[in-house]
C-alpha cells in the first residue's frame, strides 16, 4: 500500500485513533491542497477544520428544528 500511495504522489496514514475515512474526489484534491496552503495547514489539518465546522453547523441546523 505504502508503494502506491507513493506512486501516486499521496502519504500512507494508518491511525488507530479514526473510525471513519474520507476521501476527497480526485476532481477537488487540487482545489483542497492550494486552500490548506492559504491557510498555512497540511491538508488534513484544513480537512478536519472544514468538515467539523460543517458537521456542527449543519447539526445545529438540523436540530434546532425539532427544539
């Protein structure tokens, strides 16, 4: 795994600590490298950033309807 994912320019990340992955579409993983860099973070930095703040606000979205 570890030669393919050199092959193709990425890393090999192998954590006990996540039990969900994702994976950014081949088509966006441009788009998400130049915005990490902007922000002066590695790329999983800024992934975990935007998918919190997109999973809390969308929560709290949903759920302030039911209140």
């Amino acid at each position: 795994m570890l030669k393919m994912a050199e092959a193709v320019g990425g890393d090999l990340l192998v954590t006990p600590m996540k039990a969900t992955t994702v994976q950014v579409p081949y088509d966006l993983q441009d788009k998400v490298q130049k915005l990490a860099k902007r922000e002066k973070k590695s790329t999983s930095e800024y992934l975990a950033e935007i998918l919190r703040n997109s999973i809390e606000l969308e929560y709290d979205r949903k759920t302030s309807l039911f209140e």
